[in-house]
C-alpha cells in the first residue's frame, strides 16, 4: 500500500468509527451524570479501564486469531478501537464547557416559533445547544484514531503511522520520513487549531445544568457496553496471556541472567517515564496560572501532534548541530515523552479541579487543624485532596512507560526499554515466555505503584506520631524552678 493510500485509509476508518462512538458517548456522558457520588466513581473506573488498558496486550493476544486474514483483521481493529475510543467522548463532555444556550432558553425558542415570531438563525441556535460543545470531544476521538499505532500495527492492519515507523526503522532517511509526516500533521493542525479557538473562547464555568433522567433502555444499553467492553478489550487478552505465561514463569525463576536483564529493562522504563510524567505535571501546573488561556494551549500543540511527529522531529534536532552531544542520552527520550504527556497532564489537571469537592476539602483540612491532625482527619485529607492527584500523577507516568514510538526512536545505546523489546516480538507471536516477560514488565510497575500508594498514609502518620512525641505539650504545666 502506498503512503497516500494509508493516509487515506487511516482518515476514513477514523471518521467513521468517530461517527459511530458519538451516540454511545453522549448517551454515557449523561447517564453518568445520574450516577450518585460514590457509584459514579466506580462507573467512572470501568468506563476508563477499555481506555488505560496496554494496547500492547490486546493486540498480542488476538493477533494470532487473525492472522493472514486481511479483512478479518481490519473489523477487528476498528470494532476494538472502536470499544476503546468512546471513553474519551464521554469523558470530554463530562468536562465540557456549558452549552451556550440552557434548555429553559431552548424551549423558549419552541414557544416563540410557535407564536410566528423569528427568534433568529436555526443553525446558529443549534450550534450555541449542542454543536459548540461537542466539538472538542469529537476532535479529541479523532485524533486517537488518527494517530492509532500499536493495534494497528501488532493486527497487521492500514496506518500512517505504522507504515512511516516501518519505513523509517527499515532505513528510510529522516529528511524524507520527516517531509511524509508534515502531510498528516498538517491535518491533525487543521483539525486543532479551531478546536483550541473554540475552547479559548469558551466564556462561563463548568456547565451545571442537569438533563432529564435517560431512558431505561439507554441505561442498559451503557451497562451493555461496558460490558462488551471491558470483556473483549481487557479480560479475554488478560485470560489469553496469562493462560500461557504460568508454565514460563516457573522456568525464568531459575534463569537469573533473565530476571538481572528484566531488572534493568524495567529500572530504566520506569526511571525515564517518572522523570517526564512529573516534569510534565508540574509544566501543567505551572503554565495554567501564569499564562492566560491562549498562551497556555498553544503549549500543547506540540505533544497533540502524535509520539511518531514528536519522535522524528526530535531525532532530527538532536542529530544535527549543537545538540548532537546529548543524542545518545536519556535527555531526548526524556524531553520527547514530556512533550507528549504534557496535554494529557493539562487534561487531568482540568479534570480533578472538576471533579474534586471544594466544601469537602476545606472542611476536612479545618477538622484536621482543630483534631490535632490526628488519624482520622489525616486520612480524610488524604483521600480527599492528595490521592486524586496522586493517581493522576501515576496515570500520566504509566502513558509514558506505555509509550513504544518515543522509546523506540529516543532510546539511547544500552537502555532498551522492555515495552520496545516486547513490541518486537510480539509481531511474531504468541508465546509463553514472551507472555510471562509481558506480565512481569507491565504487572510490576502497577503492583509497584499501589504499594507506594499505600505506603504513603502510613509512613505520613509514624512521621506526625514521631513529631508529636518530641514536641512537648502545651497542655502540661510548667516546670516549677528548683529552689535554692
């Protein structure tokens, strides 16, 4: 297939499975918005977890299924894609700007057709209801879709970016690999910049108008696709993998050199992918209070232009001039995954101050300074304040350990990360040592994480117990003075 051909292959199945998503998104997007708090934070879970989960395991695990089958393998891919991108809809209209026109506006306008009276243009009427919010969830689909890489690539289906990394890794030269991809960035620019307009001038807070109850049958048809979805997206590629990873484990416990080449794989993954999730998280941090709203999103042009653009670019700055002294460190793997974590940061920064009580919070952290800090209240604040960050922190950092173009273009030599090895062997399939090597490199750093995790309340109390213990109480009288 030709490159103009994959482009255009890539832009029609990314339309297309944008169209089809939108209903479901809408229809999820305001059944959760029924949901009470602690339910909908459960809903929230499963809906996301289609989304989280390594996209690297899933097409691993159905590769084989649909080998040699060229139209097999092209609706498999776009019905998975398909599972996986709805979550993103609906999340985006979750936090959507309101609708510039309220329902009780709306049905004013009904009124007054009725009586005869012009209330102005239908379409500018029906852009202010519906159209103006859900462009960015309907851009931000599209530009998944777009950019889609490792399904596409470990299905053997069409994808820009799966045949320019093909070419590039197969010795096409960078300028000319560079000059294909300005093709697809300059779509993806077309698309985003009147996406970033729109949400510049977005006036007004968070929307907080409640729709109508869904209908009954929507609600089961919601429950019905997470269900669908959690199954043929994570639990079937979950069984599959690990069903053949248990009799190889057993052997790679006894193959110490294996476990010392493990070891490193994961230290340096993880060590690369903490450094840029945090750097990006405090750029996100930093940028949003000190710039105004335009200035801060075109900081995120960058990374929305996919890890493949960013990866090429980079490798093509630090080869040439007076950067070439830092291409083979971990500084270009670094800044390259920064850059594209850095939107995604952005979003969940914009996502906790919506989610996250504010009443709550400060009532928690009074309880806290009145009680004396004592367990409960510290737990409380935890839970509340810090927790939700926390995750967010790691959820960025586990993108960036995901992330198999940026590694494989930016990796310097002698520190290949073990997602880009597996991504190499994956494309010849299924194996019980590559599977137990799959679920150790992506088990650990999770189990790594969630022990931290919980570590974190209990170290935080020996610390307040120690300090309490030294600090003597004002509630104790005062030494008498010894007398002469």
């Amino acid at each position: 297939m030709t490159w103009l051909s994959a482009c255009g292959w890539t832009l029609f199945r990314s339309v297309l499975l944008t169209l089809l998503a939108w209903p479901v998104s809408s229809a999820l997007a305001e059944h959760l918005r029924h949901i009470p708090g602690p339910r909908r934070s459960l809903g929230l879970l499963l809906l996301l977890a289609p989304f989280l989960f390594p996209e690297l395991v899933t097409g691993y695990a159905y590769a084989p299924w649909v080998a040699g089958l060229p139209w097999s393998a092209e609706g498999l891919c776009c019905l998975l894609l398909w599972l996986r991108i709805i979550p993103i809809g609906a999340v985006t209209l979750l936090i959507a700007p309101p609708a510039g026109v309220s329902a009780s506006a709306w049905h004013l306008r009904q009124l007054l057709r009725r009586t005869g009276r012009n209330p102005g243009s239908p379409l500018r009427w029906i852009w202010e209801r519906s159209v103006r919010r859900s462009v960015p969830a309907l851009g931000l689909m599209w530009f998944v879709l777009f950019q889609e890489f490792e399904l596409a690539a470990l299905l053997k289906t069409v994808s820009w970016a799966d045949w320019l990394f093909v070419a590039q890794v197969g010795g096409l030269p960078l300028s000319t690999s560079w000059r294909l991809a300005v093709l697809p960035l300059l779509g993806e620019l077309v698309v985003l910049l009147p996406i970033l307009l729109l949400v510049t001038r977005s006036t007004g807070g968070w929307s907080r108008e409640i729709p109508p109850p869904p209908h009954p049958l929507i609600a089961w048809m919601c429950r019905g696709y997470l269900a669908a979805a959690i199954l043929l997206v994570c639990v079937v590629p979950i069984v599959l993998m690990l069903r053949t990873s248990w009799s190889a484990l057993s052997a790679h416990l006894l193959q110490r050199l294996q476990w010392a080449g493990l070891g490193r794989e994961l230290v340096g993954g993880v060590g690369v992918a903490t450094c840029a999730g945090g750097l990006a998280w405090w750029l996100a941090d930093q940028i949003r209070p000190r710039a105004g709203w335009s200035a801060r999103w075109l900081w995120l042009i960058p990374g929305c232009c996919g890890s493949l653009v960013v990866g090429l670019t980079l490798v093509n700055l630090f080869q040439r001039g007076w950067l070439n002294f830092a291409y083979d460190t971990p500084l270009p793997w670094i800044l390259g995954l920064t850059i594209l974590l850095l939107p995604r940061a952005a979003l969940l920064q914009v996502w906790l101050q919506r989610i996250r009580p504010g009443s709550p919070v400060h009532t928690a952290r009074m309880t806290a300074a009145m009680a004396g800090r004592n367990a409960a209240s510290r737990g409380l604040v935890w839970r509340l304040e810090h927790l939700p960050a926390c995750l967010a922190v790691g959820l960025v950092c586990w993108w960036g350990y995901l992330d198999v173009t940026t590694a494989y273009l930016l990796n310097p030599t002698g520190m290949v990360p073990g997602i880009v090895r597996l991504y190499n062997f994956m494309h010849y399939g299924r194996s019980a040592a590559l599977s137990a090597e799959a679920a150790v490199l992506l088990l650990t750093p999770l189990i790594g994480a969630l022990a931290v995790l919980s570590l974190v309340p209990l170290l935080s109390g020996m610390f307040a117990r120690r300090q309490r213990t030294n600090t003597p109480s004002d509630s104790q009288p005062p030494a008498e003075p010894e007398s002469a």
